[in-house]
C-alpha cells in the first residue's frame, strides 16, 4: 500500500479508550512510516494524545455539544484533507458514517455491527482477546507487525515538575499511593467507606498518599481525606489536567482505583495497579494488562451486570463491590511494599 500518504484514525470514546487505542497509533505509524497520520477524537479526550510523536494533526469532533453541526463541520474538513485511508477503533455508526460520507477510498473497522458496511475492509471483533490486542488487529489487517500493547502517555518536563510540586509534602515518606476513588458510573465505585478504612490501615505505616479525580470527584476525595485526620494526604481532584495526573500517578508506587481512566493512565506511565472490578470484569478486555497489577473482584452469578456500570445495582444488593474486603486489599500492599 505504498500509495498510502494521509490515514485518519477515529476514536471518539472515552479517555481509557483513547489510551487503549495508543498501541494501534503507534503499529499504524510503523506500517506506514512517511505517510501522515492524523487523529480525530472528542474534545474532552484530546490532552491524552498531545504531544504524542506520531500524530500530524489532532482533530477534534464536539459530538457532546451541537452534533448535528459538528458533524457537518468535521465532515467539511476531513473532505478537504483528502485522506486514503482511515481506521475506526470505535464501533460507531456515527463516526462510520463520517469516514464513509467524507469519501475515504478505504475504511477498516470491526465486522459485526450494521456500521461495518461503510467499511471497505472488515476485521473480526474477537471477544476473547483484550481491547489492545483487538485493536491491532486492525493495523495487522494492513500488514503491520507491530504488537507491542505497552500504550503510553508523552509528558513534558514540565508536568513532571508539578508533579513533583504537588508531591512535595510525601517527600519524607517511604512509599507514595496514589488512589482513584471515582468513576462515571456510580456502581463501578468500591465504597468511599472502604477507602477510609484502607487508608486508615496503611497509615499507620510510612505511607502517604495522592487523591486523583476529575473536578466533579473532588467532594469524594475530601470526604475520604478529611476522614483520616493521621494520614498525609494530597488531594488534586480537580487541580491538574489529564497528562498532570499522570504525571502524578507516574511519581508513585501504585494506583489504588476503581475500573476507570485513571488505571489506564497508570497502565499508560507503568505505574502498578491495584483495581476493584463490580459490574464489569476482565473478560470483557479492558483489564489492567501489566505484570504487577491486581484486579480485586467477586465471584457472582449476577456478573457482569452491564458493559460499562450503572446507577444503582440491578438485584439491589451490591455485592460485588461491598465483598471485596478491605483487608484483602490491605494485605496485598503490605505484602507488595514489605510494610511494617
């Protein structure tokens, strides 16, 4: 396919999907590697892929405002960039229909869906694989060889700076946890009772602590603070932007989470994961993927309840996050950190 020079990739999901989606950016630019690779995402999702080195050009497609007008907008642009090739991680008819009108001579995405006939070339969505992995599946269709699923975050000297700012106070402490208590979804979210009482425990040790959220989540995050008056704890909910928290996150020893962006940006800086799984579970391919990380979750008939969490347990009683026990927890970090 030599005669490829401009690919378009789409992912306009949420922010672990962007991140999931680094690896196949990365295989694309390796397939491919003097053709120009642009990138189109939602606006809320863009920081994750700044400063990325094979990206051309960020686009951004504001779906959650006007959609009507931002597709008429985006469509006009993609027309004018004239791509030949354009791949579609995310299984939308909408974003389908995009590629498909904008007149890209071919498209590659997942089989399956009534998306798939705006594809020109189909790829089977293997339900049995992690997301990554399917992901590359798409590059692989293009001949790459790439399968590399380490993804990955580009920080800049300067948020590394502020990260070691905002950890300044946990200078003196031998071990530094970060902790993601929040998530969209409000049955994805371990109990912030459990939180307490973890971060109780583990500060009776040399630990402090970092508390990572979106502006929303920052109530949380100082429930659970002002509730361990002992402990050292920062909470930043709400104070940095995405590739500053990862910075954050990067400067620790762990991530303590529920199933939400902040473990895949910890996936993202290497930084070990620690995560509680209710609604969701591994299978469905969204998984910490790394060697050290753990996944706490409980064997129940009842799971998965849904693809992505809800409000409120559908059989009411919220067990597979209220059986997850605290002192599990506690043990695998006293093990993992040699605490005493």
């Amino acid at each position: 396919m030599s005669e490829i020079q401009k690919i378009l990739l789409v992912q306009t999901a949420f922010i672990g999907d962007v991140i999931l989606t680094t690896p196949l950016i990365r295989s694309i630019k390796s397939a491919f590697p003097n053709a120009l690779l642009d990138v189109l995402v939602i606006p809320q999702t863009s920081h994750v892929l700044q400063n990325n080195p094979f990206i051309q050009t960020l686009l951004t497609f504001d779906k959650r405002a006007d959609k009507k007008r931002a597709f008429r907008k985006t469509l006009r642009r993609l027309r004018r960039n004239r791509y030949d090739l354009a791949l579609l991680p995310h299984r939308s008819l909408t974003t389908a229909a995009l590629v498909f009108l904008a007149r890209i001579p071919r498209r590659t995405g997942f089989s399956g869906r009534v998306s798939s006939l705006c594809y020109t070339i189909r790829v089977p969505f293997d339900k049995t694989k992690n997301q990554i992995r399917r992901y590359l599946d798409l590059a692989g269709a293009l001949g790459s060889k790439e399968d590399d699923m380490q993804t990955e975050i580009y920080l800049t000297p300067e948020q590394g700076k502020k990260a070691k700012e905002i950890l300044e106070p946990l200078r003196n402490h031998s071990t530094r946890l970060a902790f993601a208590p929040g998530s969209v979804w409000q049955t994805k979210q371990w109990p912030a009772e459990n939180y307490i009482k973890l971060i109780t425990l583990l500060a009776e040790h040399d630990v402090g602590f970092v508390l990572i959220g979106s502006s929303e989540e920052r109530g949380l995050c100082e429930h659970i603070s002002s509730s361990v008056p002992g402990a050292t704890i920062i909470n930043t909910a709400g104070a940095t932007n995405l590739l500053e928290a990862a910075a954050v996150i990067k400067a620790c020893d762990a991530l303590v989470c529920n199933d939400n962006g902040a473990m895949h940006l910890a996936n993202a800086v290497q930084t070990d994961v620690l995560a509680f799984f209710g609604p969701t579970v591994r299978e469905f391919g969204f998984a910490p993927f790394r060697s050290n990380d753990i996944v706490f979750e409980t064997d129940l008939d009842c799971r998965p309840c849904s693809a992505h969490g809800g409000k409120r347990c559908p059989k009411r009683h919220f067990r597979c996050m209220l059986d997850i026990e605290v002192q599990s927890v506690y043990g695998h970090l006293v093990q993992k950190f040699r605490l005493s």
